[in-house]
C-alpha cells in the first residue's frame, strides 16, 4: 500500500491505527432521495456535527454547497450516480464524478455501490474496477457500498458475498450491514467494514449494533438516517461516538443521550 493511500484511510478512519472504531457520517442520500427526511436544509443538519465526526460521506453538490471550505474534516465523495428512488430498479448506476474531479476536491477517498445481484451488477463491477485503477494510481482509497437496493435479503450469506467480492475487486473499505454471524463476515473481508445504519430505528437499537458490529470487528460505522433524523441528531451522534470509539456500553450511552435531550 502506497503512502499516500495508508495515510488517506488513517484520515478517514482514525481507530484503525490503534484498533478503535471510527465514526463515518453518511449524508449522501439525496443524490438519488433528493430532500431526505433531516437533511432538507444540509447545512443548517450537518455543520453543528462535523465535531463528532471522524470523516464525511456525501456527494460532490452538498459538499461544494454545504459545508464551509475551511474544515479540516476528511471527504468521502460518493462518485456513481444514475437514477432515483422514483425507478424500480436503482442499480442502473455509473462513475459520475471524475478522479481529477476528487482530487480537485481534496477528499480523502471515493466511495461506489456495487449491486449485487441487481440487474445491473455487471455495469457496477466494471465500473467499480475501473474506479480502483485510477484511484489508486493517485493513492486515493475506494469505498465500496454493497448490498444497496430495494429487495435485497440481508442475510449472511448474501451481504458476505457482496463484501467478499468487493475486496476481490479492490475495495479498500467495504460498507455493508450489520446481521446475525457478522463476525464470520468480517473473517472472510481482509480490508476494513464498516457499516451502514439503514432506515431509522428507535436510538437504544441503532446504538446497540453499532456496538455490535466493532464488537465483531467492524472498523465503525458509516452512519447517516439514524442520526440526522434522530430526535436529536447532536446527542446522538455523539452516543455513537461513544459506542464505537470508546467502547461504551450501548445502554449507558442512550442514558446518556436520553439525559442530554
Ligand atoms: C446509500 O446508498 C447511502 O450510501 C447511505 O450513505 C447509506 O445507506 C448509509 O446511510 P444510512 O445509515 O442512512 O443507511
């Protein structure tokens, strides 16, 4: 691994060095949900969080709109794009955002769903693999989201494929879910995992994954519905932080977060 690039993933997540988890906030959703439920003004959400964030994930837009150009904070950039929630099918996607593009950003890595046993698994995969050639010629490490979509089952079984081969295709951190046996994922995935929060769920549950997860293994979250549309989003990300970098027990963290409200 080049200097570059080993330096870019300790930027985006800090407890890898020492074995702690990391706190990515994920706000990219509206690059196919539009306005999402608390992020409909983003600066307004995400500027009073950056402080408990160890890194962002979030598309080209919101970042040259939305957050102040003199943060320090590391930029995950989402680079495919190509339709909305308003289609059946969302796994018609493309590289949409340029390396020299990112670069030009000053991120700190890229991120790209590959779908999985979607319609157009084929077209991500290669996409995919043409990303990590030209991100890694600039040591900029590749993000792979997995097990996006609308009808996926996820089980075991299906979200240890879709990371498996997102390692095979050069992933340098591959995003998934948190499921039952998820240490048993994280043995078959040599490169950081990191999960996603999915829908919301009330916060003593999304609090008790994330513990979960970095329990098994995971490298930290990359967490964005079950923060920004927390009642609130502050205390929570912070209980989050908690959890998964201090290794606080889930069920102190939400007192906490519920004596904080
Ligand atoms: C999905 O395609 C996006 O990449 C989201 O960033 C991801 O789902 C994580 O956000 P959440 O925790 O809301 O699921």
């Amino acid at each position: 691994m080049s200097w570059g690039l080993r330096n870019r993933l300790d930027r985006v997540l800090p407890g890898l060095p020492n074995g702690t988890g990391s706190v990515m906030f994920a706000i990219d959703h509206g690059y196919f949900m539009g306005p999402t439920t608390g992020l409909e003004d983003p600066r307004k959400t995400i500027v009073p969080l950056l402080p408990h964030a160890d890194s962002l994930m979030l598309s080209r837009g919101i970042l040259q709109n939305s957050i102040p150009k003199r943060t320090n904070i590391p930029i995950v950039l989402r680079v495919s794009s190509g339709n909305s929630i308003l289609n059946d099918d969302m796994s018609n996607e493309k590289l949409c955002v340029s390396v020299e593009d990112a670069i030009r950003l000053n991120v700190s890595a890229v991120a790209f769903s590959i779908y999985i046993g979607g319609a157009y698994e084929h077209q991500t995969i290669v996409e995919f693999s043409k990303l990590v050639n030209d991100a890694h010629r600039y040591g900029i490490p590749v993000l792979a989201v997995t097990a996006v979509g609308k009808d996926m089952n996820r089980d075991l079984r299906y979200l240890s494929l879709a990371s498996r081969i997102a390692v095979e295709l050069g992933a340098d951190i591959v995003k998934t879910y948190y499921c039952d046996g998820f240490n048993e994922l994280i043995g078959a995935c040599p490169v950081p995992v990191v999960i996603a929060g999915g829908k919301k769920v009330p916060e003593l549950e999304a609090l008790k994954f994330a513990h979960n997860a970095v329990s098994d293994g995971a490298a930290g979250v990359d967490m964005g519905r079950n923060i920004f549309q927390s009642d609130s989003p502050e205390n929570m990300i912070q209980a989050v932080r908690s959890v998964v970098v201090d290794g606080a027990d889930p069920n102190d963290a939400y007192e906490q977060y519920k004596s904080s409200l």
